[in-house]
C-alpha cells in the first residue's frame, strides 16, 4: 500500500466534506494510504500573496515544515483542493530556487521552533496521484458498476495546470489526465473546450456579475455539449459552479441544471459504493435525475431542501463581522 501526507485544508473537511468522504471511502481500492499532516494551517488561500508576499509564504512554510517532521516512509505531500496545492507547490519551489525567500521563510518558522530543507518535500495534487501512481489499467479492475451512458465534463479549473511545474498534467490549456480516470470508470467524456478555465474565483464575494458571467460560460458550454454532470477536483470550483448555479440562473433568465460532482465520488460510485457513503445528496443542483439514468439511485434522506446560494449579508447581525478599532472605541 503506497502511503502519502495529506494536507486536507480548510474546505475538505467543511465545506467540502463529500469530497473527503468519498477519498476516505476509496482509498482502500486504489491501495493508498493518506495520513493527515498534524496541526496544520490554513494556506493563505488566493488572496493572501497579493497582501503581503512573506507573510503568506510562511504560513504555507509551516505547513511544509509541519509534514517534513512528520515524514515517516513518505516524502510526498498531498492536496486535494487545487488551491491548496498550488500555495504548498509554489511556496516549495520559490524556497528550492531562490535563496532569499528560502532564508526570509526560515526566520519567521524559527519563531515558532520551525525549519524546512527546500526540497525535503514533494508537493502532488490527489489527481496526480490517481493519474500517475495508481495508473488508469489499475482503476479499470477496480470497477465493478461502470458508469456506461453517464455523460461527463471533466473541469480543472485553472490552478492545478498553471504552472504544471514537473508535466504531470500535460497540455496547461487541454490536460487529459481526468478525462483519462473518467474513461476508466466507463463514463463518456465529452471533449469540454472551457476545461481550463476559470470558474471565478473568490469574484462571487467581490463582483458577483463578474463571477455570474464566468459560471454562466462554463454551465453553458457543459449544457450546449450535453454533458449530464461536470466533474472537478477543487472544492472553490465545485461551490462557485454548484451553489451559485442558482444566482446565475436568476441573473440572466436562464434554466440551466448541470450537477457538480467530485471526481472522488464518480470512483466510488463505479467502485461499487453506496451513494450516501460518497456525500452525493448533498450538492445544490442535484445529481438524482443524471444518476438515475444510469441506474444509481440518490438515497432521498440525503437531498435535503436547500438555499440556492444565497450569499449572506454583510450587515447580518448573526454574522460575526470583524470590527475596525475606531468603531470598538465608539461601542
């Protein structure tokens, strides 16, 4: 069994949560192994370069330095969230290559008894690690219900491809390696032009129109090729397209109904997995009439009603919205 550090971030386990429990669900079949880096941290997320550059390189740092003590028969580092992936990865080269941010990252975790050894570390997005390590022949013996006449959109955002640093993706504007595991399983891929793009962002808290138009493009396209579900490996992906398919619908007239799955989920369910094991039910737009036709049936206690992502509001008293200090001097 081939064993691996993960690094789950702040979505997986929240958020997120089908795409982790359909990775726990079947890590067993692929024959890995994940083992949680311990005390993580979050990884800055996007914005957080653009505010202060050190800063944000030594808070991915700790979490770098975190795994490199905790190497036990492993020295690679895994991430599902693409975000994550690329903060860990682009923080891990700059300290390879550029010996000033190398040292600049080193004095801040010295503060909290830390060090990392550019290099100590291989950082790997969990596609890779389906893609490469366990290998399409292996996951076609592992299926036991292929997913025949589910038609699939396989999206990879724009994070995981840029900058493919080691090539493990191939063509940054066309990658294949999804589309390959969506084979595997028996599903029909569909050749998704807008695979590679963008979905957004953070856009829908800073410009939702913006972030509207870049979603409405890609349920578009998946919905013009006929695609009855589109598949992602990134949990930012997966909610802009998923839960604010509704607001999108709502701001052009349209009526669109295109589900968003975890690539984690379609291997479980080709596995041979319950779908409730594997969090389907859970999503906005629901994957219950697609899967149907192929003969999986949504279990109907996990298809609760839910808000179309209605975004909160910023004056929401229930919101625990940070205070400037003039304002805690006047209260």
């Amino acid at each position: 069994m081939n064993k691996y550090l993960f690094y789950p971030g702040c979505s997986m386990p929240r958020s997120a949560r089908p795409y982790l429990d359909s990775l726990m669900a079947i890590e067993a079949d692929i024959d890995i192994a994940f083992e949680d880096v311990e005390d993580w941290n979050c990884c800055g997320a996007t914005e957080y370069g653009a505010v202060h550059r050190w800063a944000s390189h030594a808070l991915t740092g700790r979490n770098l330095a975190l795994a490199q003590q905790q190497t036990n028969g492993t020295n690679t580092l895994v991430a599902g969230c693409s975000a994550c992936y690329l903060n860990l990865a682009k923080t891990e080269n700059y300290m390879r290559t550029n010996t000033n941010v190398e040292r600049l990252v080193n004095i801040a975790l010295e503060a909290g008894g830390l060090h990392y050894d550019p290099g100590a570390l291989e950082v790997r997005h969990l596609l890779d690690i389906v893609y490469n390590d366990v290998g399409i022949d292996a996951l076609k013996k592992k299926v036991v219900y292929p997913l025949k006449g589910l038609r699939v959109a396989p999206y990879y955002g724009c994070m995981i491809v840029r900058p493919d640093l080691d090539n493990r993706f191939g063509n940054p504007e066309y990658p294949q390696a999804l589309d390959k595991v969506m084979g595997a399983l028996g599903a029909t891929v569909i050749d998704f032009p807008l695979k590679a793009h963008c979905c957004s962002g953070h856009m829908t808290q800073i410009s939702p129109k913006v972030a509207y138009e870049l979603i409405r493009r890609l349920i578009h396209s998946a919905a013009e090729y006929r695609a009855d579900v589109m598949v992602t490996m990134c949990p930012m992906c997966q909610l802009n397209l998923d839960a604010y398919q509704g607001e999108m619908n709502g701001h052009f007239g349209t009526s669109y109904h295109v589900p968003i799955l975890y690539f984690t989920q379609l291997m479980g369910l080709a596995f041979g997995h319950d779908p409730a094991e594997l969090g389907l039910g859970k999503e906005f737009v629901s994957a219950r009439e697609a899967l149907g036709r192929i003969g999986i049936e949504v279990p109907e206690e996990t298809d609760e009603p839910k808000k179309k992502g209605k975004r909160p509001k910023k004056d929401d008293p229930a919101l625990p919205m940070p205070s400037m200090p003039q304002e805690e001097e006047d209260e």
